[in-house]
C-alpha cells in the first residue's frame, strides 16, 4: 500500500501511541457520562490528557444527574468532540454516521439506485439530467421529467432524503415509477431495474475546436485517474492537441487521485507534492513515476477560489514543473492534510495531521486564526485578496520562474470568470431560468425539429424572451427587477440556451459546449496556448 493511499483507509488502525492513547481515553470519557475508571498504565501514558478528560466527564456527570430533563448522552458526547476539534483548524472535524456513509459512497464513486442527478422544484422530482449508460437514461428518462409517483405513492411534496430512501435499493430490485412529461397529456408508466450507477468526478469532455480539448472535473474520487484517462484518449482519438483541465469550484478529495491525475501529465523522478507534520510518520513525498504518462500535449490548468486541496495539488504541481499554464483566480488555499480516524459507531474523525507542500516548497494554507466563518467568507470575497509580492516568500520552479507562497495558488495569468447580481444568482439558484425554459421555450423548439449545431450557431434567444423570464418569475413570487437585464441579459441568454439544448438531448455535454461559449476565462485560456508551450519547451 503507497503512503498516499493509506491516508484515505478508514479502517487503518494506528498503533497507540502516548498521543493516540490520549486521544482514545478523551472518547471513552466523553460516552461514560459519570464516572471516570482507568488504569494506571493509561494515567501515566496520558499524563495531562487524563486531568482535561476528567473535567470533560465531570460536567457530563453533572448533566446527566441534575439537568432538569433527561440528556442525550450521545448527543453531549458529540458535541463535546465537535467542540474540541473547532479549537483546532477549520478542516479537523467531526463526521456523524450517517453523513459518514454518504461522504464514503461519494469518495467510493458508486451507488445503487436508478441514476438521475434531480431538484425539488414545485414539490416534485424535477430530472435534470439521466446520469450517462444507467438504467434512467436507458429507459428513455429526460431532462425536465417530473416523478409524479413512485411505487404507487404520489411524489409530490417529498424531500430530499425521501427520495434517497424511495429511489435508491439494491442492484436488481425494481422501483415503479409515474413521470409527467411537457407535451404529453398523461403521466408515463417506468419499471426500473436498480443497478451501480457510477458518480462521474469527470462531468463532461469535449472539444473546444478541432484540436483544443476541454475537460471538467468536479471532485477527485476513486475513479477520476481512470475517468479522465478515458475521456482524453476519446478526445485524443478526434484530433486533441492541446487541452484546457478545467478545477475551478473543484474542492478536492482524495489525495492519491491527485498525485496519480499529475502523474499522467509529468515524466518520471519528479515531486509532485510533500507533506510534513509535528510527527515524522506524517512525513511523505510523493513523485511522479513513468506508469500512465500522457505524450506532452499543451496544457492550461483553470482554478478559481473555489479550488481546493487536491485540485490545490494538481495546479501547483503543473506550475512548479512548468509543464503548462495556470489560468483563473487565486485558489482556496487549504495546505493542511487530514487523516481519518474511524469511530466504533461508524463515525469518522478527520484530524489534521500534516501540511503538504508543492514542488518547489511552496505551502498554500490561509491564515485561519480568524474564525471558521472569516476563513470559509474569503472564498466568496471578489475579487480574491492576494497578499503584495513583496511580502511573499519567494520560490523558483523547474524551469527557473519566480512563484511565491501565498494563501492558495496564484495563477500564471489572472483572469476573473462572470460576475452576476444576486438577483440573477437567485434565479439561478432556484432554477427558475431551467423551469422557464422547460416551460415557455422548449415546446416551440421541439415542433421546430433543431438539431444541435442549429441550436449552438444559428439559435438566438432574444430579448423578448428575456422579458418573458422577467414575467414567468413574478408569477413564481420573486419580483426580478428588469434594470438588472442590462447587466446579465448576456450571461441569462446564454444559460436559457443551455438548458435548452440539456432539454432537447438529454445531453450533459451539450449543456457545457454551450456555457463554455460565454466563458470569459476559457475565452482568454484559448489565447494563451502559446504561452503555455513556451513554459513547456523545458521538458522538449
């Protein structure tokens, strides 16, 4: 097992050290709730451990004898444990069971159910999509279906979670279920066949033109090295030459999906990241090797400060070894490495163990002495504060570029993505702009008989239809105010046409191609191509 593998295995057991010893007394303390019995072997292990354990188990006691109603225990002793951990660092946390098994499935890649990614919209399922070669998609389940009932039982008003506990079962069980779909006058009868439905880290790839790849990855999960190794051999098959790797919002995930996701970009005998904590087993350094590298095609790397971790990882990686361009806006910033410590009851404690480190020895960790809340505020501050040059540690990459530690990973070429006004975020956010265009547009289109490259060069949406929108969200209970079309009529033109081409294909790549067209950053990416081979030229 590689070092960087063992930091994801829940069920690692590590040896009791003084400190662990400590750490598992502090728990045995937390769920006694009165009382406090150990053995003199764990007193002088634990030393001042056992005096701070006691004061914990006293006040428990307290509680449990004269608090004026009977306590949760469970739920004290959470709180307890949630509570130290905020005195630590705003990623050291607490994960309850239950969250624990939905974190796993997400981290594992897979699930078992019947494959549609949905919203709540009007109290009933709204389909946004049929997640790609699933038993949904292969019914013919579309974009814009409404699940009206399932199992013989209305859907409507149900919650999230509901539609988990209904949709969701074992591979080869069945579920039934009624859609409501536009244009047909009655509800369409499916009988679906559970089975694995993978959850894609890789959400779409295609060309940009005729030799400039795109790829989008959301997440790093166990399958995303494999992912996107299928998603650039098809793109290389079509005639990529060049390829935009787009991380921006990408908040991370598992650390060896990162190494191993560079390690197609970079020849052999090269860092790619190091870690270091107070314990010297927390020391790693990980290189790339020459398994699974990629011929050196040119490479932009996007990010913005929604970029974290292991896409951290990735773009410092790609920008101390000059291997391409990074592009965007300063990213997140979390340098701190965690490692998860399983509990008995199947929750998970993720302390942070060690600060990891680019190439050239750069750490990216924000300040969080501030408080959780001014640490998790900066991610939304516009534009990113970046501290001034002459304050930052400088660093030189492989090919002798000056590059600084900062809060996060500055970007070779600063390119700030499309601002809108909070009116036009709520319309996005409530998915009042798909329900319009499911309601009002797509009918006239689908009689019309489009096809995509109709839709993509030749299709406007106008301003007219703008004003539509305006109407269709006063009839929805939120007043747009009609000022605020001059500023975002562009971008809520080009995301009605969006959703409109998800609607008409069920297709999640053309809902991309679409958006990509009005990128301001994949716009300015394209241009620097140039650039990004010069940065490369030390690896020809």
């Amino acid at each position: 097992m590689s070092h960087y593998e063992e930091l994801e295995n829940y069920n690692v057991k590590p040896k009791p050290t003084s400190a662990r010893l400590g750490y598992r007394i502090i728990l045995i303390a937390l769920v006694i709730g009165g009382g406090l019995w150990l053995s003199t072997r764990f007193v002088s292990a634990a030393g001042t451990v056992i005096s701070e354990a006691k004061k914990i188990t006293a006040v428990m006691s307290l509680i449990n004898n004269v608090y004026v109603e009977k306590p949760d225990l469970k739920r004290l002793s959470e709180g307890a444990i949630e509570g130290m951990l905020k005195r630590l660092d705003p990623h050291s946390i607490y994960i309850p069971p239950k969250e624990q098994e939905k974190i796993a499935e997400r981290d594992i890649g897979e699930f078992e159910g019947i494959g549609i990614s949905f919203v709540i919209q009007n109290e009933l399922i709204t389909v946004i999509a049929p997640i790609t070669g699933t038993p949904a998609e292969r019914l013919g389940i579309r974009s814009g279906d409404k699940i009206v009932e399932i199992d013989g039982v209305s859907a409507y008003g149900i919650t999230s979670d509901e539609v988990f506990k209904k949709l969701r079962g074992p591979k080869g069980t069945t579920v039934k279920v009624k859609v409501a779909r536009e244009g047909v006058p009655e509800p369409l009868e499916f009988t679906i066949v559970r089975d694995k439905i993978p959850i894609h880290s890789v959400w779409t790839s295609f060309l940009l033109d005729e030799r400039t790849g795109y790829v989008l990855i959301n997440q790093f999960t166990a399958n995303t090295t494999d992912e996107l190794g299928q998603a650039l051999n098809e793109l290389e098959g079509k005639g990529m030459t060049r390829l935009l790797l787009d991380l921006r919002n990408n908040q991370g995930g598992r650390l060896s999906q990162a190494v191993s996701v560079t390690d197609m970009f970079i020849p052999g005998g090269h860092v790619i990241v190091s870690r270091a904590g107070r314990k010297g087993s927390s020391d790693s350094t990980y290189y790339s090797t020459d398994h699974g590298t990629r011929k050196m095609f040119d490479l932009i790397v996007l990010i913005n400060s929604g970029s974290a971790s292991a896409s951290e990882i990735v773009a410092g990686a790609v920008q101390d070894l000059d291997r391409g361009l990074i592009v965007g806006t300063n990213s997140f910033g979390k340098g701190l490495v965690q490692y998860p410590y399983r509990l008995k009851d199947g929750g998970v404690i993720r302390l942070s163990t060690a600060h990891w480190y680019t190439p050239s020895g750069r750490l990216v960790q924000r300040p969080y002495d501030k408080g959780r809340g001014e640490y998790y505020a900066v991610r939304y501050r516009d534009p990113d504060e970046v501290t001034e040059e002459g304050e930052r540690e400088a660093f030189k990459t492989l090919g002798g570029r000056t590059v600084y530690a900062s809060s996060g990973i500055t970007p070779d070429e600063v390119v700030e993505g499309t601002k809108i006004t909070a009116g036009t975020a709520k319309l996005l956010s409530d998915r009042t702009i798909f329900e319009f265009t499911q309601t009002e547009l797509l009918p006239r289109f689908k009689k019309a008989r489009i096809d995509f490259e109709f839709l993509r060069h030749e299709l406007n949406i106008t301003d007219d239809d703008l004003q539509k929108l305006v109407e269709f969200s006063g009839e929805k209970g939120f007043e747009y105010p009609p000022e605020l079309l001059e500023k975002d009529g562009d971008y809520l033109k080009n995301q009605i046409k969006a959703d409109l081409a998800q609607l008409l294909w069920s297709n999640q790549d053309y809902y991309y191609i679409i958006r990509t067209e009005s990128d301001p950053v994949v716009s300015r990416a394209m241009e620097l191509f140039d650039e990004a081979r010069e940065i490369a030229s030390i690896w020809h």
